[in-house]
C-alpha cells in the first residue's frame, strides 16, 4: 500500500467520525490518530455535548492517544482529521510533538495557517488535501443546513 492509499484509508475513518459529529448536530469534525499503523485514538467534535469549547476532535484525540501510549509526546504518530486545526488545537499537536498531521480541507476562518506554521512543533510534517472534497462538503452541508 503506498503512502497515500493509507492516508486516504484512515481520513476515511476520520470522515466517519466526523458524520458521527453531523448526526448529533455537531460541528462535523473528525480525527483519528494513528501509530505503527493503528489507529489508537478516534473522535470527534463534542462542544454541543459537553457544552467544552475545548472538546474540539483533536483535543479528545490526543488526550486518547496519550492515554493509550502512557505518554504526553506522540512524535511517532499521525493525526488525521478533515478540518485544518485551529490554533488551540495545533498548539496541542505542538505541546505533543506530534511527528504529523493531514487534514483533509483548510479552514480559511479558524485554521492555524492563519497565523503560520510556527504554530505546530518544529518537527511536524504536515500533508493537506486528503480527501478534500468530501470533507469540505459535509462542513458545508453542515453549516448550509443552519442558515
């Protein structure tokens, strides 16, 4: 399987937690974040549920994944989700050391490429544009169902 055939695999599981969002009329992002080729944490958006401005995808990701690891750095593992982080979240992935991050579609509103990659740890390697269409679809279709 080559490099994008697995990226492509597990944004595709991202995309499911994100429609996991949509269904309970949250802000359809999901995330999943993966090591040695597993995923080891998986959620999505829970602001609405919780009624946490922080319960953001990536947030209940890395607190998952550093639980499961028994570890507060994941610099061998690849957060996927479908939505640019923001700047808290990406400030979380830098705090983690995440060792990447692809993300399906920009946040042209909200993403941390606003203020620059400095954001993120040095050492992150970032890939965009995985399923990008899909993904930006459900956060249109999303938010089109609100107006």
């Amino acid at each position: 399987m080559t490099d994008q055939e697995t990226d492509i695999r597990f944004m595709q599981q991202a995309l499911k937690e994100a429609q996991a969002a949509f269904d309970r009329d949250e802000v359809p992002v999901g995330a999943v974040i993966v090591s040695g080729g597993l995923i080891i944490a998986r959620a999505h958006n829970l602001t609405e549920q919780l009624t946490d401005v922080t319960a953001h995808a990536e947030m209940q990701c890395i607190t998952a994944a550093s639980d499961y690891l028994g570890s507060k750095y994941l610099t061998e593992c690849t957060l996927y989700v479908t939505v640019e982080p923001c700047v808290m979240c990406a400030g979380a992935a830098n705090w983690a050391q995440i060792g990447r991050i692809v993300f399906g579609c920009r946040d042209e509103k909200r993403g941390y490429s606003l203020l620059g990659k400095a954001v993120l740890h040095p050492e992150t390697v970032v890939q965009e544009g995985i399923l990008e269409e899909a993904c930006r679809l459900l956060m249109q279709t999303f938010f089109r169902q609100k107006r």
